[in-house]
C-alpha cells in the first residue's frame, strides 16, 4: 500500500517465530514507539506483525527479532474462489508502485538488482485457481513493470517478491535486507532471532556471553559470543558432552533430543557447565517428557518459562530454566 501523494510504501510486515509474536511486538514498540500505527498481530506456526509507520526502513532492520522483513506493496481484501478473484489479484499487481519499490528494496541493500525479480507465490483456501496461474498470469505484468524474471546464480541477489493469497486476502510483499535465518536451530545454530528472542525475554546485557548448541551448520558444535557480536567463536566438539568446565557459561542454549538413548547424560552436562544463577534453554518437542525427566533426575534447576516455538511448522517447547545454587552436581 502506498501514500498516493508521495508514492510512498508505508505498510509494513515482519515475521517471527511462531509463539514469540510479542517478544518481537515488544522489540518493535521499544524502537519505534508511538511511530508505529495499526499495529496487528497474527499468531501461529509463523507469527506475522502487520503496521504502518513512516520512520525509515532502516530502523525496522535493526531489529534483531523478526525472521524476515518486508515492504507491503499492494493488498486487496476482496478476492473470490473463481476466476473474478484471479482477476482481482493480478489487477493488484499491475497497480504495484514499482518505482518506491526499488527505492526501498535499494536503500535497504544496496546489492540487490532491482531489475530483476524472485517471485514466490502461495495460496491458502478453497480456490479454484492455483498458485501456477497466479505465477503464470504475474511474470508479463512484472515483465511490463520492468522487472525481468531471476535468472542466473551468479547474478547480484534479485527483488523477493512475494504474491500471498489467504482466503479473500491478497498481499504483494518485497523482502527488505538480506536473508535472516528462519528461527530453526536445530538447522541454523541459535545465533540470529532465535538467541535474540531469548536474550530479550531473559533481559540480558547485550555483551553477555550466550552459548547455543549447534552452531549454525555444525551439528556437533557450540558457539560462544555475544548477541552482539559479529562473528561468534565456534567450537566443534564431540556429540556426548559439552567441552567446557564446570559453571562456565551464564547462558546455554539446546536443542535437546529427549528421545537420545543419552539424554540424561546430556542434560546433566549442560547442568554442570552452567554457573549457578545462570539460565539453561532446552528447546524440545514435547514438553511432557522434558518435565517427567527433570523431575526423574532432581537436577538443580527452576523453571523460569515454558514458550511455545514453532520449528518448521511444528509445535515445539522451550523451557528457560535458572541453575540454582546448590552443592553437588559438578561432581555428579
């Protein structure tokens, strides 16, 4: 959507986390306050933030949270099943503001090639089109706007473009900024918004060590740093045990497999290397079998929170726990 006397996209949306949503609502207000306007909250597998502010694209990609963010180009609330409603959309398209859309897409990298387009199409509801004639009617009004389709790998990274049609709802967004991880860490390591939602929803200095375990891309590593730190140190250790001494970390993050013939000797480890007063986060599956086996082993820890976290669309759990102070387990 744009400001018709300006050209300007003011419409704004970032993605999340699912079960984080106000963890990110919170970031977001700290930044930019009253600048924010109709603010709306989608909860789900993927949590959606949707508002209107005219502070710079900049500011919102300083924010440490979301998983994606992106411009709203052009929406339309009225598109039907049939062919009417494939018409609407495609008429939404061809009113997109293409212009302030590179300008934006431009002030927020500069790398990107604004000429060229990555088109991602998805549809949800009982329609009687698909995504392929979406894509299929999309490319010759794109072609018509100046934006050719994504070609070579080599190439600098393209415009993503995304037409997302949900029931009678159609919003055409651009990615701003490079790609973020999508807050998976048993893939992706814990650094990026999923370290970043914990590290605000503990309150944590921004200089405060944060240890997650993988490390992006090593499935057997850690990774020690900061949340502000650039480039984090990573350790590549054995899969059974942590390489650290006793009460090392403040902060440990896991994604702990309950169903590993080892993981009660695992979660004793990650007891052990964290320092009394110092927060252990288990991301798991099932948040019943974590809590029978901490009550098995009687391990020194409280539970501060249990957050729901969606992995891939799939309803996982992660416990934030403090390391109480009690004599005994470093030599467990």
């Amino acid at each position: 959507m744009t400001d018709m006397g300006t050209d300007r996209i003011l419409d704004y949306e970032l993605s999340c986390i699912g079960g984080l949503e106000d963890v990110v609502v919170d970031e977001l207000q700290a930044s930019l306050g009253a600048r924010i306007h109709r603010l709306r909250v989608e909860r789900g597998e993927v949590g959606r933030l949707y508002f209107r502010t005219e502070a710079s694209p900049r500011r919102l990609l300083q924010l440490g949270c979301p998983t994606a963010v992106e411009a709203v180009a052009a929406q339309a609330h009225d598109v039907t099943v049939g062919q009417p409603g494939l018409e609407r959309i495609l008429r939404c398209l061809r009113g997109l503001p293409v212009n302030a859309l590179k300008r934006l897409a431009s002030a927020c990298d500069s790398g990107v090639d604004v000429n060229r387009v990555d088109l991602r199409v998805t549809l949800r509801g009982a329609h009687r089109f698909t995504a392929a004639d979406i894509e299929s009617g999309a490319r010759p009004i794109l072609v018509e706007s100046g934006l050719q389709a994504h070609g070579s790998v080599d190439e600098r990274p393209p415009l993503r473009l995304a037409i997302r049609v949900r029931r009678r709802r159609v919003l055409v967004t651009v990615q701003l900024g490079r790609r973020r991880p999508r807050g998976d860490p048993a893939r992706e390591g814990w650094v990026g918004p999923a370290q970043n939602c914990v590290t605000r929803v503990l309150d944590l200095d921004e200089d405060l060590c944060v240890a997650g375990m993988p490390a992006p891309g090593r499935p057997n590593g850690l990774c020690l740093g900061a949340s502000a730190r650039p480039r984090p140190a990573t350790i590549v250790a054995r899969p059974d045990r942590l390489p650290l001494l006793s009460g090392a970390l403040p902060v440990l993050l896991l994604v702990h497999d309950l169903d590993h013939a080892t993981a009660a000797h695992h979660l004793r480890e990650a007891v052990r290397a964290v320092r009394p007063g110092g927060v252990l986060g288990l991301l798991v599956r099932r948040s019943e079998q974590l809590a029978a086996l901490l009550h098995e082993l009687g391990l020194p820890l409280e539970v501060m929170a249990t957050i729901p976290f969606y992995v891939r669309r799939h309803r996982c759990a992660l416990f934030l726990l403090e390391r109480l102070d009690l004599l005994g387990i470093e030599s467990a």
